[in-house]
C-alpha cells in the first residue's frame, strides 16, 4: 500500500521577495530610514548612559537610606525626556519622508494624468518622451505609442478601401481589407 504523500503534489516553495511601487525614491528612503533608526538608536542609548551614569553612582552609596520609590522615580525621570525625544525625532523623520514620498508621486502622477487626459479626448498625437524615470510614464508612453501606430494603420486601410472603385472591387480584396481592420480593431 502506498503512503498518501506519494500522490499528493508537490507544493510549491513561496519566498518573500522585495517589490518595489518605486524603486528609485523607495529603496533610498528605506536605506535613509534604517540609517537614521540605527543611529537614532545608538545616540539615545548613549544619551541614557549619560544621564543615568552619574545618577546611578549616586545612588550606590545611598541605597541602604533612600527608598525605593524614590529611585524608580528620579530613574523614570531621567529616562523620559530622552524617549521623548526618540519618539519626536522619529515622527520628523516620518514627516519628512512622507513629504518627500508625496511630491515625488504628485509629480508622477501629473505627467501621468497629463497623458490619461490626452486619451480621454482621443487625441493620440506625439507624446515627448517622459522626462521622469518612471516605470509607470514609460508604460503609458509606449501604449500610446503602440495606440498611435495601430491607429494610423486603420487610418491606411480605410484609406485603401475609399480609394477602391465601386464599380468593380474584387471581393477577395475586401475580403482581405476588412479581416485586416478586424484585427485591429481587436
């Protein structure tokens, strides 16, 4: 008897990959974040370290009288301010990337808009090429592009069936003239 496995599929292996929408201003933001969390890190732990390490020296010969409470007070004390400001710095930082993030997409999608209301009121003349590097604007250039070619070659065979004389058209002409604008019309 054969096990249960030997017929089950095989399931493929799923692996996490990066995607990026925009590779250019995301993969810089990120290595800009990540450097700015470790360093914010570093330099908070160290503004710790200060503040308490003479708190804590202090407080060593003193511990038999002091209380308690009081330590963990004057310990919260000093600590606080400083994850203030990690906090705060953090939030300017997500400020600013946010601001960056957001005049970089504004600026894609104004040219991108530009194009898309172009084709709105069907006006497929020559595009300039996209001054941007996005993956997005060159998509949209190169189907407009492709649109523009596809409708000049309609343009041609209409042209070809007008120009033909009504009095004898050979039917294995228009034959092959309407299968020709059938297919790209499709």
């Amino acid at each position: 008897m054969k096990s249960p496995a030997a017929h089950e599929p095989t399931r493929p292996v799923y692996r996490r990959r990066r995607h990026y929408v925009d590779s250019s201003v995301q993969r810089s933001l990120l290595l800009a974040m990540m450097t700015l969390e470790v360093a914010l890190g570093a330099a908070s732990i160290w503004l710790l370290h200060w503040r308490l390490d003479n708190f804590i020296d202090n407080s060593m010969y003193r511990m038999q009288v002091a209380h308690a409470g009081l330590t963990w007070m004057r310990l919260v004390a000093e600590g606080f301010p400083v994850l203030v400001l990690f906090v705060v710095t953090n939030l300017l930082a997500l400020t600013l990337v946010a601001g960056l993030w957001s005049a970089r997409e504004n600026l894609v999608l104004r040219d991108f808009s530009k194009l898309m209301e172009k084709t709105r009121e069907l006006d497929f003349s020559s595009d300039p090429e996209p001054c941007r590097q996005h993956e997005v604007l060159k998509l949209a250039w190169a189907w407009r592009a492709l649109e523009r070619a596809r409708f000049a070659a309609l343009r041609e065979q209409l042209a070809n069936l007008e120009g033909a004389e009504p009095s004898d058209p050979s039917v294995q002409d228009l034959r092959v003239a309407l299968t020709r604008l059938n297919q790209l019309l499709s």
